[in-house]
C-alpha cells in the first residue's frame, strides 16, 4: 500500500466521524460570520457594515439577494478584470467562465484562492465518501481522469487569468495530486473535440485509470471512441477501463442516463457518484447511493440560503438557511462565498430529501433551460435563434417546442429536436435546411458551451427540425385537455413522455425530420 493512499483512508475515516457529529446550523453561521470578518473591509463589506453583523439575521437584513448582472453592473464593470478589494479582499486572480446568463454570452465567476481551497476539499470529500463506502479501494493507486473542456487559460491583466472551471482546477492542482492527473497537459491544452477524444482513448488505453469523471453525455462518447480502437462491440467499463473504480458524474441531470450507466458498470469494480458543482462553487456531493441525495457541504467556506421559488422575485423574499428547511419543497439556491458573492441568487432550485444532514436533489432552474447533454441553453437563447431561423427564410414562427432526443446507443450523440409551426403552409426541404442551420449557427454564436457542444458534431449532433401543419399545436393542446387562455404550448419540453406525445401527434400530419445536412 502507498503512503498516499494509507494517508487518504486514515484522512477518510477521521473526516466521516467529524460529518457523523457535524451541527449544520453551528456550523453554517460559523461559515458566514468568517467570511463576514474576512471580507469586513473590502468595499461590499463596508458598504454593508459588515463590522456590525453578529449573526445571520443581521446578514440577511443588511444585504439584499442579488444576480449576476447585479453585481457585475456595480460592483465588477467599472474595474474589471482589476478586482482589487471590491467584493472580497485582496485581488481576484482567476475567473470561471460560465454561460446561461440572459445578459451576455459568458458570465465572469470571480474564483479567489480561498474557492480553490473550497473545491478542492469538496473533491476531497468525494474520495472520503468513496472511501468509507469502499474501505479496501485503492483509487490512488492509479490516475484520476477528469474529461472536461481545455484547460487553456487566456491571461487577461498581470496575475488575472479566466477559463474553464476545470482549466482553473489542472492549473493549481497541489504538487502532491499531480502524478495522479490525467490527462497530460498537451491533451488537456486540446480544443478540437475530436481529435481530442481519439487522443485520450489512446492514451488512457495505456494507462491505470481508477477514477473517470464527466459529463455523462461527453464520458458516453469516450467510452463509444475507446471501444471503436480496441474493436470492441462490448461497451461495458469492465472490458474498456478495468481498474476504473469510482465514476463520477455531474452537470446535468442524470436520469436519461441512468440505466446506461448502470449496464455500464455491471461487473466492473465501479461504483457511480454524483457531485452538483458550479463555476460559484462546489455545492453537495453523494455520500450514499446514487438515488440517495446529495449531501449539502456545510464547512467549504460557502454559506448557503434557500428561497421559496415561487417567492424568489418578491420585494421580501422568504430567506430560509438550514435551521428551517423543509423537505420536498422547491427551494432556489442562494449562497454567499469566499470569492466576493454575496446573497448571490444561483439559478439552481433544489428540493431537500432530508434535512439532518440536508441532502437535497437538483430540480431544474428558476429560468427555463434546455441541456440534457451540459449545453446549457436558455429560453431567450433558443427564442432568438429561432425567430432568426424563421426569418432567413422569409416567414414566422406560429408555435414552436423543442426537447432533447437521447439515442438508445450511448455512442451516438444526442441532439435537440425542434417541432415547429410557420406562418407559411408549406416549407420546401431547402428552406427547412436553411432554417436549422441558422438555428444552430446563431445558438453557437450565443453561447459557449453549446458550440463546444455541437464541435464538428462531437458531444451533440446538428438540430433537427419537425414541421407542424397548421393547427397542429391547437389539436395537440385539445387532446391533452389544454385548449384555452390559460394555457401555453410549452416552449422547452425536458418530460420525454411529453415530448414523445407531441411529436407522435405532428407526425400524423407531417413528414419525417429534417436534420439540415
């Protein structure tokens, strides 16, 4: 046995009885009132009288919740990318990219130090929760690989960097973990999603993989590639990656997945682990089975605050911590952390399966979202490029839905279908060509993580395009009961069965899809 992985059991088990005993009030106002003091006089704080806050509610009543285009309107704008003792003490040195927001294409995530420190005591927890689960596992005996975007960052003033989460992570990984990285630099540096996937199936092929992680959709097609030059018909892990004993999954939602990963393991020595990360923070991670929950991280320096959904635009919003949850309701995430936010309203909305210690799952976003493969589309996203689409063929949009199609075959991409309704009765084959490929080129302008996405094709396939004859959407509603005022065609449907039952009624009437090639 090493000394790393001797040192990491002895670590595992002396950090499960500190969770087994945690007091998740204790624990959080303690979170909140260091980074109150830390941050005491940077200009949020003193603007806030951070000195003069003893407890959360005298948080709560001093700072109001904000999103991102609040505090990148008055607080980052002005100096950015200097942020100098703006909203967290000390200069920001690194920023997460993340898309989805409706203000721009890519939010800037500030990422100080001290949220390095977070997330990788998150990851440590990951192999503690494993471990305790597998107490003879010898994970560290091997390379941990993580199948992310590039981890090129782009340099943007003296000791500011920006990039991908996972950039940021392969950057400042401690020297002690590094051996352990893969893949090498000069891959992980790849942005061609291609040739990137051929060269980690070659390389990890010779290699002692103990821990992949990813995207599910992205590890399915790194499975698909490795198979393809082994020249195995057998996508199974036990005959691609043997010694794979934990895989780690996160990002979007796992259940189209999860039979797949399931039949993926069967035989293998791995076991499946959810982790719920944002470029904000590392939120909750499975400490039990993978239905179980995710258990909330209380001591990362992230304190966390849940608000009724349906209360999260009220003037006085309801603003719950841990001493009041309750479960199965919908909650939107809040949190404040140690890179400068502060009553930073996520996007997320979770419901908790219990409260002590709270575990929670992940329910969908407060705005209406499509990424069944990590894409990250939002509703204004997809309504422009669609009206775009219609109008470079000269017509408008009546009604239109759009879902996810995943294939049966886990090694082919998935891809968005979108059944729509024109003004004009008949649309040749040219225009329904034209109109998809303007779809996929102005959502690809938009936003980054869909073009990393739809690469050449790698990790989601080209748009595919059902058109509706008129009045189709009308007996589509009437059939399911939904015919009036009150009641809208849904403009991204996540439900498969829904879905289905949409296109099952289009198809009646119309032709097959058109994929735009």
């Amino acid at each position: 046995m090493s000394i790393l992985t001797a040192a990491t059991r002895l670590y595992a088990r002396r950090r499960h009885r500190q969770l087994s005993v945690q007091n998740p009030p204790e624990t959080q106002q303690r979170q909140l009132l260091s980074l109150v003091k830390k941050s005491g006089t940077s200009r949020f704080g003193t603007a806030h009288d951070f000195g003069r806050i003893r407890s959360v509610a005298d948080f709560q009543k001093a700072v109001p919740l904000g999103r991102y285009e609040d505090f990148w309107e008055q607080w980052w704008q002005d100096s950015f990318p200097i942020l100098d003792n703006c909203t967290w003490p000390g200069r920001i040195p690194y920023f997460a990219l993340s898309s989805g927001t409706s203000s721009g294409t890519t939010k800037y995530i500030p990422c100080s130090r001290e949220m390095i420190l977070s997330n990788r005591k998150a990851g440590v927890d990951l192999l503690v929760h494993h471990l305790i689960n597998r107490p003879d596992s010898a994970i560290l005996g091997g390379k941990l690989f993580m199948l992310g975007g590039s981890t090129d960052l782009r340099k943007l003033a003296p000791g500011v960097y920006a990039g991908d989460l996972s950039g940021i992570a392969a950057a400042t990984t401690p020297p002690w973990l590094r051996p352990k990285q893969f893949p090498p630099l000069d891959i992980a540096l790849m942005s061609e999603w291609e040739q990137k996937m051929q060269r980690l199936a070659v390389t990890a092929a010779a290699e002692d993989i103990r821990m992949i992680s990813g995207v599910p959709s992205w590890l399915n097609l790194f499975f698909a590639e490795l198979a393809r030059q082994r020249q195995l018909t057998d996508i199974s892990l036990k005959s691609l990656l043997p010694n794979v004993e934990m895989v780690v999954h996160g990002g979007v939602s796992f259940q189209p997945y999860r039979q797949q990963y399931r039949d993926l393991i069967t035989g293998s020595r791995a076991e499946l682990r959810e982790v719920y990360p944002a470029s904000e923070g590392f939120i909750a991670v499975a400490d039990r089975g993978s239905d179980e929950g995710l258990r909330l991280i209380l001591d990362h320096g992230i304190f966390f605050e849940f608000v009724p959904v349906e209360e999260i635009d009220h003037p006085s919003p309801t603003r719950h911590w841990v001493t009041d949850i309750e479960p199965g309701v919908n909650y939107a995430v809040v949190l404040s952390n140690c890179a400068g936010l502060w009553g930073y309203i996520l996007g997320d909305t979770i419901s908790f399966t219990e409260c002590n210690p709270p575990r929670l799952h992940v329910t969908g976003r407060l705005s209406y979202m499509l990424s069944a493969f990590g894409e990250h589309l939002i509703g204004e996203e997809i309504e422009d490029a669609v009206s775009n689409g219609a109008e470079s063929i000269g017509t408008s949009v009546v009604e239109f839905s759009v879902g996810a199609i995943v294939p049966e075959n886990s090694s082919e991409p998935g891809y968005h279908r979108y059944v729509v309704e024109f003004a004009e009765n008949t649309i040749s084959d040219a225009a329904r060509k034209t109109f998809i490929n303007r779809v996929d080129d102005v959502l690809m302008a938009r936003n980054e993580d869909y073009a990393a996405h739809r690469q050449e094709g790698y990790g989601m396939d080209k748009p595919q395009l059902l058109a509706a004859p008129p009045g189709a959407f009308t007996a589509w509603m009437k059939k399911r009961g939904k015919l009036g005022g009150q009641h809208k065609v849904p403009r991204i449907i996540t439900d498969a069965e829904l879905f289905a039952s949409l296109q099952s009624s289009i198809e009646e009437h119309a032709g097959p899809p058109s994929n735009g090639k």
